[in-house]
C-alpha cells in the first residue's frame, strides 16, 4: 500500500471511530436530559441546555478545525470521504425550509405540497447525471471560478458571483428567519434575539476553519436532524395504529382524514363560522374602498368605546382591552390598507370550508369533468404543480452551495457517489414528511377540533405565546367549541409542535427543536461560506490581486462573511416574507442563473463568453422582475401598484420556469452568432467530459489549474 493510500485508510478509519463514539454520546445525552425532566428540570433549562450544548458542540469543531490553507478552507483539502459528504450535503441541503416547513405545506396544501419533494428529490438526479462529476474534474473553487475557466474573461465570472450573492443571500435569510424561531421557542427569549443568539452559532462554525469546519460540523449536524425528525414522527404513528413505521401506514390514515374530512366540511356548526368570515371579509372590502374615512371612523369608535367603559366605572381589564384595541389601530391609511387587505385575505381563506385548505388526498383543484371554471382551475393548478417541479429541480442542480460539495471528495467517482449517499441522507426525511402531515393531521381534525375552548392542549397556549401569527384560536361563533375554521396554525409550527401533539416528553420537544436549529445552522453555514468565498477568492484574488497571499485572502474571507452574515441577521429581524417563498425564490435565480451556463458550458463546446454572460443576466432578470410584478412582498419592496396580472397563471414562487428557457436560448443564439471559443477552451471541455482525449502536456497543464488537479 503506498503512503498516500495508507493515510488515506488511517483518515478513515479515525473518522468512522470519532463518529461512532460522538452517536453514543448523543443517544446518552438526549437519555440524561430525559431523566432530570422526569426530576423535574424545568422546559426552559431543557431548551437552554439544548441550545447551550449543540452550539458549543459545533463551535468546538469550529475552532479544532480552524485553518488559514486555501486548499483546506475553500474545498476541505479535497479529501472528504463519499459517505460523508452525502451526510455533510444532506444537513447543508435539509435546510429549515425542509425541516421546519416541508411538513407543514404538505398539511396545509395535501397533494399540491408533494411538488416540492418531488423537485428536491429529482433534482439530485440532474446533479449525478449532469453536473457533480465534470465539475469535480474541472477541480476549480467555486462556481464562479468554473464560469471564469470555461468562458474566459471576467465578465462571467463577475455575474456568476453577483448571482450567487443574489441566491445564496436569499437562501441564508431563509435560514436565519428559521434560527430565530427555533431560538425563541427553545430559551423563551424574543424572536429578533434569538436571530443573533443563533447567528454566534453560524459564525464559530464556519468563521475559523471554512469548508474543513462546515463539513465535520454538517456530519455531526446531520445525525441530529435525522433522530430530531425520525423520534415524533414514529411516536405518533405507534400511538395512532400502533406501528412504528409511519410510511406504511401513510394511505391508512390518509383514508380516516378525507373521511373526517367529509364531515367537517357538513357540520353546521363549521358553516356557522364561515359564514361570519364571509360577512367579516365583505366589511373589509367595504373599508377598502375607502380607507381614509374607514379608519377615521374606527378611531372615533374605539375612542367612544374607551370613553364609556371609564365613565362606567368598568373592569380595569376591559378599559385595559379597549386601549389596547385603539393603539392597535393602523397609523395612517396606507398602513390601514395593507392591514386590511392582509385580514381580507385570511377571511376569505376561512370562509371556505376546512380553513381553506383542499382535501388532502386532492390531486388538484377544479374538476376536469366539470363545468368551464371547474376545468380552468384544474389546468391552472396542475400547471402550477408542474411549473414548481421544474423550478425546484433545476434549481437544486444549480445552488452553488451544493455544487460546491462535490468539489471536497477525492476523486470524480466519490463525487458520483457522494449524491448516492446524499440521495439515500435526504430521502429517509423526504419519504417521512408526507406521513407527519397526514398524522398530525388526523390529531388536530379528530382530537382538538370539537374540544371546549378551556380544556384546548398546553401546546396551543405554549405556541400562541411563541407567536400568535403562527398559531391562534379564537371562539368566533361564541360557542365555547373549537371549530376548524377558528383555529390558525402556520406551517411553519407543524413539525416544531409534533412532539407536543404526540403527547411526547418535553426532552423530544428540546431535541426536535435542537434539530431544526442543526438544519438552519448547517445550511446558513454553507450558504455564508459560498458568499464570502465569491467575493474573496472569485472577485479579490482572481480580478483585483491575483498574487495575494493565501493567509490574506483567508482572512479577508472571514472578514466578508462575518459582514454578510450581519446583513442576513438584520434582514431576517425584519421579517421579510415566509421561508419557503424565501428558499422557492432562491431556487427561481439559481436556476435561471447558473442552470444553462452550467450544463450548455460542459456539453456544448460552442457555447461562448458573451452568450453565456447575455444569457444569465437575460434569464435572471426575467425571473426577477416576474417576481417583482406579481409576489405581494416583493410589489411592496419596490412600489409596484399595477394589477397582478400572471403569464399563463404561474404562480411568482415558480418564476424561473420562465427565467431558465430565455437563459437558454439566449447562449444558444449568441453563441452561433459569434466567434467559436478559442482551442484551449474546445480542448479543455473535451478533456473534462471524455478525460483519455487530450494528452497530459504541460501546456494543457497550465489551462489548467483544474486538470492538474488529479482526477
């Protein structure tokens, strides 16, 4: 055995004994917690200890891993092993979009919520097949730095990174946004504290040690996530058919919920409240019409209400009631619009039968055998489903901190087998997921709904407190009962609260919230190295000094994510959007970005520097500016008040359905427009897909930091 290969083993050998050692001390970790609760440790000190413990387990790795090695902090040394990169990719890739929210869209949209594990999962096919193994033989840094060595020139580079930025940048808000409400419910403290609570964590990850450092904490990450995310879920299942696999029982229990289903959607009581949101949602539309006078109306109200209720000597806590009522009013009519179209969007929703949302096992809405409108809300549905696929899949295969993955293994066959491995990883949460909605909700519609308002479980009070907006039950028809349409749960909460639903210990609470905490963290931590090594290897060393030192632009790296980071945190406090519209959009701009340039740029010599340059700036801004005529938050940020009118009824969250075929055939017609690329670029895309083509000559070398790499 030669050294290099006897190393290699020794390496291995060490890993597989650390993480083995580091499994049992989790499992023993999470058994000792379990019993100081039953001792009577507090919720808080379990949450604190969770919080406390994991984050200081992944800072640890941080500073042991700590470098100032380019090779080291930018790829990991090259030197990761297959499996482990699929378990470092499935814990930067099971992000708290798929954590914390896959579950709860598929509560709240049933089969239409099956696009997104659809698009992720398919995705990773189009990385194994069309991009993770010619990239890792190219052997460059980054994506950028791929762009830069395929197209020549800055100018790909360039808006490879400020693509990147865009993406990735998105993505991490996502992230943060996720790391505040996690911290919030672990330690009880406020939403914006816990964003920079949790950022101290993302930081000692990635700060130190780069790629080394995120890659070691990602595997310890992982088996987190997959324990947090396996534990409730099987508990459930065992409590409600007594098997302890809840992908088996998935269809049966789907059966029991379209049956209640059926009868909620019959029950007087449901009509009753929908009807007061329907009467509710015309009020609104009637205050619309006129804001100005609407709001000038209720304060003259509310201050009335105020008055009498202090003239008649009432209750401290209705007059306390009443000013509070007033203080809540909107301050001006622009302020009173936004607010009341947002509540005329929520009453319409909940003047539908089952809270607005479709019946689980629904394939789409509208009915194909229906009359005209039926069959235009089928198409329109079903359009959108297959819009969301496509978007997310090719967006899977272009998000540069997944890519950037396949650059940290050896050889390209351990990078072909790094997305098996990632595949396997991420599919045992993605196959989970379906059932935990269908559970969870067969426990609301069966055991909450119809319950006395004052005996409602300790979780919705505990939530309630966490966040009304994300789970509220009011008694509108003032019958003491729990109706569906009075009880509101964000998406956001269904796997949070599983184990609260379940019935679990609060330890399984800690320990859920600990791995969603685990998912945003190691997602965030890659998306923050991604962005800083853009900036710093892409733009300083490779367009402004290219003889800086390595420690120079390490350190200028640590710097730059640092200063992203901040941002991210400051713009995740303000709340911006909902994470999956945030994480959705990012895949929208990676996809139209990066997708045709990638794959055209390995498979289509003829593909030139200007094409692919004038086709990522054509097919991301068509995807951006779709999204700025058409997604409510987005109109808001820029002003936009023209009607939403949407192509062929595309939802925004799918815009890059139209961003990726511009793309396309932009590179396509510029580049048969302009010249071919020079031999070296036609020799090296040559070498990269059929390797035995070229010889090994040192001029082929030096086009070549890449193929010098060793395949």
């Amino acid at each position: 055995m030669s050294g290099d290969a006897h190393s290699d083993a020794e390496f291995r050998l060490a890993l597989n004994r650390v993480y083995r050692w580091y499994a049992a001390g989790f499992i023993a970790f999470v058994l000792v917690l379990a019993l100081l609760e039953q001792q009577g440790l507090s919720r808080q000190g379990i949450g604190l200890i969770f919080l406390l413990a994991t984050i200081g387990l992944y800072a640890g790795i941080g500073i042991m891993s700590r470098t100032t090695d380019a090779s080291e902090y930018y790829v990991a040394g090259r030197r990761v092993p297959a499996v482990y990169n699929g378990m470092a990719t499935g814990a930067d890739w099971m992000s708290a979009a798929s954590f914390i929210s896959l579950a709860g869209t598929l509560y709240l949209t049933g089969f239409n919520g099956l696009a997104f594990i659809m698009g992720w999962t398919g995705g990773y096919c189009l990385v194994a097949f069309l991009l993770a193994p010619y990239l890792r033989r190219f052997g460059q840094f980054t994506i950028p730095d791929f762009l830069g060595e395929r197209y020549g020139g800055n100018m790909p580079r360039m808006l490879g990174v400020l693509a990147a930025l865009l993406c990735s940048f998105t993505y991490v808000v996502a992230q943060i946004y996720g790391v505040g409400i996690i911290t919030a419910r672990l330690t009880g403290v406020a939403f914006e504290l816990g964003i920079f609570l949790g950022l101290g964590g993302i930081l000692l990850c990635s700060f130190l040690g780069g790629m080394r450092a995120v890659t070691w904490t990602q595997v310890t990450q992982y088996l987190v996530i997959i324990v947090a995310y396996l534990l409730p879920v099987v508990w459930l299942s065992v409590k409600q058919t007594g098997i302890p696999v809840p992908q088996a029982i998935y269809g049966y229990q789907l059966q029991k919920v379209s049956a209640r289903e059926d009868e909620l959607i019959r029950d007087p009581k449901e009509q009753q409240v929908q009807q007061i949101f329907s009467q509710r949602s015309a009020e609104l539309a009637a205050k619309l019409q006129d804001t100005s006078a609407a709001l000038a109306a209720d304060r003259a109200r509310a201050n009335r209400e105020v008055a009498a209720l202090k003239a008649s000597d009432a209750p401290m806590f209705d007059i306390y009631a009443a000013d509070r009522a007033l203080s809540n009013l909107p301050r001006n009519p622009e302020a009173a619009r936004a607010f009341w179209t947002q509540a005329k969007a929520e009453a319409d929703a909940k003047s539908r039968p089952l809270n607005g949302m479709p019946p689980h096992a629904q394939q789409f809405a509208g009915d194909p055998a229906g009359d005209e409108h039926a069959r235009h809300e089928f198409e329109i549905s079903r359009r959108n489903f297959l819009a969301l696929v496509f978007c997310l899949m090719v967006g899977t295969a272009a998000l540069p901190h997944i890519l950037i993955r396949y650059y940290t293994v050896p050889s390209v066959r351990e990078a072909r087998q790094s997305v098996t491995w990632s595949l396997l990883f991420i599919v045992l949460v993605y196959i989970t997921a379906p059932a935990l909605a269908v559970l969870v909700k067969y426990e609301v519609f069966t055991l909450v709904v119809g319950t006395p308002f004052s005996q409602l479980p300790d979780w919705i009070t505990a939530w309630n407190k966490v966040d009304p907006s994300l789970l509220s039950a009011v008694d509108v028809n003032r019958d003491g009962i729990l109706q569906l349409n009075e009880l509101s749960i964000g998406g956001d909460i269904i796997m949070l609260a599983a184990p609260a639903i379940g019935g679990l210990p609060y330890v399984v609470s800690g320990l859920v919230a600990a791995g969603g905490l685990a998912a945003a963290l190691s997602t965030a931590d890659g998306l923050l190295l991604t962005i800083s090594s853009a900036l710093s290897h892409d733009v300083y060393y490779k367009m402004i000094d290219p003889n800086a030192s390595t420690a120079r632009r390490v350190t200028l790296s640590k710097v730059l994510l640092l200063v992203v980071a901040l941002g991210a945190a400051y713009v995740a406090s303000r709340k911006p959007a909902d994470i999956l519209f945030l994480v959705s959009a990012a895949f929208s701009f990676a996809a139209a970005a990066f997708f045709p340039a990638l794959t055209l740029g390995i498979f289509w010599k003829r593909a030139t520097g200007l094409a692919a340059s004038l086709g990522m700036v054509a097919g991301l801004g068509t995807t951006l500016v779709y999204m700025v005529l058409t997604q409510p938050w987005m109109r808001s940020l820029f002003g936009v008040t023209r009607p939403i009118e949407l192509w062929w009824g595309i939802q925004p969250i799918s815009a890059g359905v139209f961003g990726v075929p511009v793309g396309f055939a932009v590179i396509l017609v510029v580049s048969l427009l302009t010249r071919r690329p020079g031999t070296q670029v036609m020799d090296l895309v040559n070498h990269v897909r059929y390797p035995g083509a070229l010889p090994r000559s040192p001029e082929k070398r030096q086009l070549g930091d890449p193929l010098a790499g060793g395949l």
